[in-house]
C-alpha cells in the first residue's frame, strides 16, 4: 500500500471517529431525474415532465470536493442516467479526474451506447425484473427484456470480459419467479445477479408522500403468502447451490432469508433484519436538481448548487446529524433495505 492509499484509509478511519468527513470513497449522482420506465415499485417516472439534470458544470463544481475527500467511484443512478444528453460527457470529466464510473441502469439504451460505455463506464449494473413476460409487465414497457438482453449481449460481443451484473427487487409481484430470474440472467451473460426486498415505507423514488396500505400491499408480500416465499427460497439453496457457493448469487444463503424476515417482520413475525450501516460516513447521494443526501432514505442537508459538497457534508448540522445517528434505531434505517457498510480497507478500484 502506497502513501497516498495509507492516508487515505487513515482519512476514513478519522471520518468514522469524528463523524466529520475527511474522506468519501464513494457518491452517488443522479444525472437525469426522469426514467424511461413505469415501474410499478417505484414513482420516479410520475414525474417526467419535471425534467430536473446535472450539468458539466455541476459535475466540474464537485471536482475539488471530490479530489479534497479522495472519492474513489461515483455511482450514476437516477431516473435513468443515461436520458441525460451529456451523460458521457459528465463521465469523461471523473474519469479524467482518475474516478472510476459505475452505471446503474434500466438497460433499454445501453446497446446504442455501447461503445461509449466501454470507453468510460468501467461497470454495468442492470435491473432485471423476471423472465420476459413478467419484466415486461412490471417495468410497464413493451420489449424491455428484449432490449436489455440485446444490449448486454451487444456489449459482451465487444468485450466479453467487461463486467455487467444484474440487481432484482423481489416483491409481491415476481417471488414466485425468482428461480426463473437467476436462469435468464445466466443465460444473458450476466456476471453476477443481487437480490433485495422492495421499499414500501420511505419517500425514497419521488414518492411525495409515503405509500399507504392499500398502495403498499401491490408490492408487500402478504402475510399468507409468506410460507411460499419461504419454500422459493428453500427452493432456490437446492437448485442454485453452485450459483451460491461461487457468488454467482451476490447474497449468501442467510441473506437471500433476510428477503424472507424483512417482508415477514411488517407482520410482527420477527424484528426487521439487522443492518451495518455506515453509508453517511462513506458516501453521499447528488440528486438531479443538485440536491445532497446522506443517503437515498435520509432528508437533504443543502445544494451543490448554494455551496461544495465538502461544505455541506461538513456543515455543523450535517456532523451533528451523523454523531446522532444510530442506524440500528433510527426508524427509516430499520426498514432500509439498500445499506451500505464499507471498511476503511475495501479497496475500490
């Protein structure tokens, strides 16, 4: 380990301590605020005609903060990241910058992207839904599997050895079709497949206000269909052991059952799964109108369009925020279910 990557570490270690952030490996930027699905887990797209982006010069703006924290990798989620016109460009700026790019995405455009993705992303991650059929009806759009699977395999004909892994939310709508999920991400090429339950509580995903009853149980599994969400998954530890045993499956067998207690504890079965967490203290989230996050889940602490992000994060208010937090209590972070615990060693590269 060189000078630079020690001080680093020792930057993360002090971040942790002190709760003010001297170094944040990873950030989260939404480019485009739209979403070219419908999705019926998520209220993102029900605002599209609010079209909200970051622009080059947001991205220029951040680049002292991002050098002054030694950020590692920027995650572009969205919305749809790549809606924005100048997404590429946006990339080319970290990259020049040494930060490594890692796409989250619906999947629809990446074939006519592809070249540009292999010259400055340096990892997919698609969304994937079920077999055909059913991704098609629950991302609300015609042809979504066949264009997701077109431009996966279009980019492995390019470079086979770039990396592109799958990540499905199961839910009410898709849990019987989970064993069906695994063999269409194999049968894409995928390198490794990540399974999480669906949010039903937060106002995360444009949500104005958090989902009620009625609108939740479209996606909460029911309490009478949990003894067959858990024979799936008993099901899947005999058909997939090989998938598990090499990561395949990103989630080991205890945490594909969380999927199972996350969904059975909304009936007081057993406490929500517990979660490390550290996501405040080693990244943060920029949304499309420049809006900062601690994370997806938590209330804004400013706008990079007002101050630098290094200002914000550091903010008295923002440092109070993280010594106060405790993530095994604090309501919102007992229902999460997209933590985030990272070491000061992980090495990200």
């Amino acid at each position: 380990m060189n000078a630079q990557a020690v001080l680093h570490t020792y930057k993360r270690y002090r971040t942790l301590q002190t709760h003010r952030i001297s170094a944040l490996p990873i950030v989260i930027l939404m480019p485009h605020s739209a979403c070219n699905c419908r999705c019926v887990m998520c209220d993102i797209w029900k605002d599209n005609k609010n079209l909200k982006q970051l622009t080059e010069a947001d991205i220029t703006g951040l680049l002292a903060s991002l050098k002054k924290l030694g950020t590692r990798q920027v995650l572009m989620s969205g919305g749809e990241a790549l809606l924005n016109t100048n997404f590429f460009a946006l990339c080319k700026i970290l990259k020049s910058a040494g930060i490594s790019v890692v796409l989250l995405t619906t999947g629809l455009s990446i074939k006519a992207n592809a070249e540009n993705i292999l010259k400055y992303v340096s990892e997919v991650i698609v969304s994937i839904d079920g077999d055909e059929a059913l991704h098609d009806a629950i991302r609300n759009i015609p042809n979504a599997f066949r264009k997701l699977k077109e431009g996966v395999e279009h980019i492995k004909t390019l470079n086979p050895a770039y990396r592109i892994t799958g990540r499905t939310v199961i839910h009410r709508l898709n849990f019987r079709n989970w064993p069906a999920i695994i063999n269409e991400v194999k049968k894409m090429g995928l390198n490794q497949v990540s399974f999480l339950p669906a949010d039903v509580s937060s106002h995360a995903f444009n949500r104005q206000q958090a989902w009620e009853e009625p609108k939740q149980h479209e996606i909460l599994i029911s309490e009478n269909e949990l003894p067959e969400l858990k024979e799936v998954i008993n099901e899947l530890y005999i058909r997939f052991e090989q998938e598990f045993d090499n990561r395949f499956i990103a989630e080991s067998r205890e945490k594909i059952m969380d999927v199972y207690n996350y969904y059975a504890a909304f009936y007081q079965l057993n406490a929500f799964p517990f979660k490390k967490c550290n996501a405040p203290w080693v990244s943060t989230v920029v949304e499309a109108d420049g809006t900062v996050r601690p994370c997806f889940f938590m209330d804004s602490m400013g706008n990079i369009r007002d101050k630098s992000l290094h200002e914000i994060l550091n903010s008295p208010e923002a440092i109070n925020f993280r010594r106060t937090l405790n993530t095994s209590t604090n309501p919102t972070c007992v229902k999460c279910v997209c933590s985030l615990n990272l070491s000061p060693l992980t090495h990200l590269s």
